[in-house]
C-alpha cells in the first residue's frame, strides 16, 4: 500500500473513531506529524478524500468532516446562500455542520455575486445552481432575500424549498420558511436602551436603496422595516416619540447614508444618549465617528449593536451589547424541517436573544455627553 493510501486509511479512522474537535481534521501540518509522512503526502490523501466527498476545505472554517461510516446516508443537502460576512458565514457553518452531522452531504453555492449586484446575472452563480439542481438534492436550502432574483426558480420550487432569513416581498414566496423575529430584535435593542435611562435612543438603520425602500412590495416584508417597527414599539412604551427614535435608512445613495451617520456624531442638535446601529458594523462606525469628530467617546452614552458579531464581542476595541440572532436555533429547526414532508411544513420565527456586555473603554478617551 502506498504512503498516501495509508494516508487516507488513517484519516478514514480518525474519521469514523469520531476523534475530532467540532467535525474538524487537524491541519496538515499536525496530520503529517500524528502519521510521520510528508506534507504533499497528506495533501494528496486530503485531495483524495474530498474528491470522495469524506471531507470539505473551506476558507477560514478549516477541513470539516462531511460524512462517516456509521451515519446513515441521508444524501444531498444543497444551500443556496450568503456566505461572506461575518453573520452569513456563521450561519453557513451552523447549518453546513448540522446536516453534515445529520448524515447528508451537503453542496453550496454562494450568492454573494448576486447581492454585490443586484441588477446583474452573474454566469458561474447561475452554471452552479444548474449544477446543484441537476444533482437532485434531497433538501435544498434558500436564501430567502435573494432567492426570488435567482435564475432557475421553477426548479428550485419544484425542489420544495427551506426559505431562510426573511423575505423582502411576499407575493414571490411560494415556500415555507425559517425566519428570524426581526420585530422582536429591533424590540429588544429598543427596550435595552431605555431600560438604561436613555430620553433620546436612535436607531440609525442599514443603507437601502431607494427603488427597494419606495416600494411597497419588496420594502413590506423587508428585515430593516421589521427592526424599526420594534424598535418604535420599545419607545412607544418608554412615553417617547417613536418616530424621532429611528433614522431610516431612506438615503438617496449609500454616501449620503454615511453622511448622515457622521453629522449623528457630530451635531449637539441631533446627538443621542443612546445609539444602536442596524448591524454591529454601524455601532462600530458611530463610535469611529464620535473618536474623529468629537475626540472621544461620551462616557454615559449607551451602545448597542444588531447580530452579536465579533465586531460587538470581546475582541472588539469597545466590547458593546447586540442581538444575537441565534443562527444555532435556525440550524436545528431547518434539519428538523428536512425531515418532514413538505405539505407538513410551516413558517418558524427564530426568537433573537440579547447579550448584555459591559461597556469597556479600554483607554479610549472620554467626555461627558453635552
């Protein structure tokens, strides 16, 4: 037997023993030291076990195990997603590991070309959907947002479709979902800020397009409208105004939005005692703002974030509170849907939860809130 077919047996092993950390292989390095043999040696074992479908390489996730010997063969899970940025990429990851886990083998296709350009067709995303579909997925997996500016529809629905995230026009729905309770995210970063004292909290929402916000139907069912109808709830209940606790979004264009966000920063007139951002990365944005503009973060304004990213977390230069929007939880209720019929199927709404962090100003400069 050669070195490399050695190799793979004592890969396949360490597969089957379940001797692995979270459904990952070692790196090669430590591969060729735990089997004294050559790195390339390895690699062609790897190679080998991927063209196999035992394993899957990904960027930034490592060698993550796809099937093993003892798991009953389920078959094809196909995923239709967003997968670059930090939320779209743990979701990716919860759901890839909890189907693989399950017993499918599991092939996805990024549509991240299509949401950088909306307006495009973009040939290598359509020739991989194609791809997948031909292959006759057992369950197939839909970025809910995008799904219906994806060539190929007929086929996707004829597929009987999990829905995923939240859909920003109703009519184009023709499938049941997994969605996350975007009102109850918006109410709880609302609730947080009031709770703490705040007279003035602002929502400042993500950037959308004005051909989406200025119509009705694809603005209706939209993930932002849904943040600021809970987060106007919060501050209905706290006796302020709730249309002067949200900043919209509404911009003519993405540079504008920004402007915006700067001039919050800046103008006393306008200045919040209390700021969430519709995503992490804007908290972080504000706060860079505040440094540049201000030259110092207020020590007794309150933050908060939407979707507990690393940029929120403990990492971050200024660790704030953020909605978690519980991608574990939307993992396990698609496998569970996978396993029902589709006309038993029906709508799930994912409950996000609230992660309180202490602010920690870690040297930052501070100044008192005028």
């Amino acid at each position: 037997m050669t070195k490399k077919l050695t190799a793979k047996e004592k890969i396949l092993d360490l597969i089957n023993a379940g001797r692995t950390t979270k459904n990952r292989l070692p790196g090669e390095r430590e591969l060729a030291e735990l089997f004294q043999v050559g790195r390339n040696t390895i690699r062609a074992a790897l190679a080998e076990l991927e063209a196999e479908g035992w394993i899957g390489r990904f960027r930034k996730k490592g060698t993550l195990i796809l099937r093993r010997s003892e798991i009953p063969d389920r078959g094809l899970a196909g995923m239709i997603l967003r997968t670059s940025g930090h939320l779209f990429e743990d979701r990716h990851h919860y759901l890839l590991t909890g189907f693989i886990n399950a017993g499918y083998s599991v092939q996805s296709v990024s549509i991240c070309p299509i949401v950088r350009d909306r307006y495009k067709t973009n040939r290598s995303v359509e020739f991989a959907i194609a791809k997948l579909l031909k292959a006759g997925p057992k369950v197939l997996i839909v970025d809910c947002y995008i799904h219906s500016r994806i060539l190929h529809l007929d086929g996707i629905h004829k597929l009987h479709p999990i829905l995923l995230d939240f859909c920003d026009s109703e009519c184009q729905r023709q499938a049941t979902g997994i969605f996350v309770d975007y009102r109850k995210a918006g109410y709880l970063a609302g609730r947080y800020l009031t709770d703490r004292g705040c007279r003035r909290p602002v929502l400042f929402s993500n950037f959308v397009p004005p051909i989406v916000r200025f119509n009705p139907d694809s603005y209706g069912h939209h993930r932002n409208k849904m943040l600021i109808e809970g987060f106007r709830q919060a501050a209905a209940e706290a006796g302020l105004d709730p249309e002067t606790a949200v900043i919209d979004g509404a911009s003519a264009n993405l540079a504008a939005h920004k402007r915006l966000l700067s001039m919050l920063s800046s103008n006393i007139r306008i200045f919040p005692d209390g700021f969430c951002g519709g995503t992490d990365h804007l908290t972080v944005q504000f706060m860079k703002n505040l440094l540049e503009n201000r030259g110092g973060i207020p020590k007794d304004i309150v933050l908060a974030g939407i979707g507990n990213t690393p940029w929120s977390q403990d990492s971050a230069i200024y660790p704030f509170t953020s909605v978690d929007m519980n991608l574990e939880e939307m993992a396990k209720m698609a496998d569970r849907q996978a396993e029902l019929p589709p006309e038993q199927r029906q709508d799930i709404f994912i409950e996000p939860k609230l992660i309180i962090r202490e602010h920690k100003m870690k040297g930052l400069k501070n100044e008192k809130a005028n």
